[in-house]
C-alpha cells in the first residue's frame, strides 16, 4: 500500500545549519495497518509526513502508493490517494464556508472535477449520517460556519472530511495536540473508531507516548531522522511508557529528552 525506500533529506546542506532530517528511512505499511510515530522534537517525524504527503521533496530515495512510484508527483497530485489531518484545527477547512459546503469539498476530492458545486438531497443525508457517527450534534448543524466551531468541532470535523472518503493513505500530524485534554480524549477515540470502521491505512504522528501505544498495531520511534525502534501485535500490546523510555535508553545509551514525548 504505502512503500518509502532509502528515504534521505539533509537541510541546509554545506552549511554550519545543516541537518541531516531523514537518512535511510525505509517504511512498509499494508492494506489497513495503522503504524504510530514518536520521537523527540527533530527527530524527523514531520519530515517524513512531508515526504509522503509531497510537500517536501527527498535527496534520494522514493516513496510508492499502491506500487506506483509518486516521489516527483507534486502534492496536489498526491490528494487522490492522500488524505491528512494537521495539528492545527484551522487548517484543513474553511471557515467562511458551511459544515456541508466543507463536507461537499472533501467529497468531490477524489471524484472526477466539474465546475458543478452543490448538494442533492442524497448527498446531504449522506453527509447528515457521517455526522451523526460524531456523536456532537455537527448533524444538525449543516449550515453553521465552520469558522465558528470550537477547536475540537473542526478537528472531528477535519477528521471526517479526511476519512469518509476512504482514502488509499491518512495521514495524522499531531491532530490532536492543539486541543485540551478532554477535546484530545475525544479526538482519539473518534480517530480509533473511523480507521477501524473504514480499515484505513493509517500513519499517525504524535509526542503523546500513552495515545501512541493505544492506537494502531505497529509503532515506530524515530530519533535523529532514524528509525530505531519497530515494534508490532503481542509486543506493542505489552508495551508501557516506561519500556520504551527504556528501550530508547538502550539503543541511544542516553535518556530521551524530557519534551513532550514522554507525556501520558
């Protein structure tokens, strides 16, 4: 489904700045994996999101959707197979535009283009039932702004935009970071559910440790634009903060910074 191979990007290279973002990154996800990312910050974790999403471009290396190599194809092109919830809720919808007009958006992203623009009936019950699955009450809310939502009301609303078109990929950038702890709760447990109800292949990135042994069947640990750590099924599974604190503290004979990507 998802294939990076020998994935490499220094920044700045030549200078007293230079960073090497990503060396060697190689990453495989199946049809319906949902594959975990933590790390300390500079590890390299938006990096790699960058590259798959396109935004971002490798030194070497390629990145492959469904077998097709996609590592030239600009990031627009990239959208039919892509989907990605940010970690800010104001990105990924627009604010002057209704809940239904931002619904109509999504929908039309991997449909062939016309200048038609509007809702049917069918479409708007369509709509009305994905909300629903919120629980939030969004459903009655159609032709609100989205401009006036709260930040964890346009965050679900970003995540659904995002996966009720069953995209070949989603990507989650630290979706869930920006909000308060009970509007995160809420937030995860919605992102459990839609992957899980549509069976999407899922690549999240986060520095919550506790949200990323929760989620998913695979998790990775990046460090200095590496992976250092693949953990998968029964071992994920028996994982704790404190194992992989360890585990970190092993493999880089130093403990991880004390940033956020130790929070529970």
């Amino acid at each position: 489904m998802l294939k990076v191979d020998n994935l490499s990007v220094t920044f700045n290279e030549g200078t007293l700045d230079e960073k090497k973002a990503l060396q060697k990154i190689n990453l495989e996800l199946k049809q319906g994996d949902f594959v975990t990312v933590i790390g300390s910050n500079g590890a390299g974790k938006s990096t790699l999101m960058n590259m798959i999403s396109g935004s971002l471009k490798p030194d070497i290396g390629s990145v492959s959707i469904n077998g097709e190599n996609v590592t030239i194809l600009p990031e627009y092109k990239r959208s039919r197979y892509i989907s990605r919830v940010f970690q800010d809720p104001m990105a990924g919808t627009a604010p002057t535009m209704t809940i239904e007009e931002n619904l109509a958006m999504a929908y039309a992203r991997n449909k062939k283009r016309t200048l038609k623009f509007g809702v049917n009936k069918k479409r708007r019950a369509l709509f009305k039932e994905h909300l629903e699955t919120l629980h939030i009450g969004l459903e009655n809310r159609l032709n609100a702004k989205v401009g006036l939502l709260s930040g964890g009301e346009r965050q679900a609303l970003s995540l659904l935009m995002a996966t009720f078109t069953e995209p070949n990929i989603l990507l989650l950038d630290e979706h869930t970071a920006a909000l308060d702890p009970s509007r995160a709760e809420l937030i995860t447990k919605l992102t459990g559910e839609v992957v899980q109800q549509f069976g999407l292949t899922t690549l999240m990135v986060t520095h919550n440790m506790q949200q990323a042994l929760d989620l998913g069947n695979r998790l990775i640990m990046m460090d200095k634009g590496q992976i250092i750590l693949e953990v998968s099924g029964e071992e994920k599974q028996a994982l704790t903060i404190e194992k992989l604190l360890k585990e970190f503290q092993r493999i880089r004979g130093k403990q991880l910074e004390s940033d956020r990507a130790v929070l529970g």
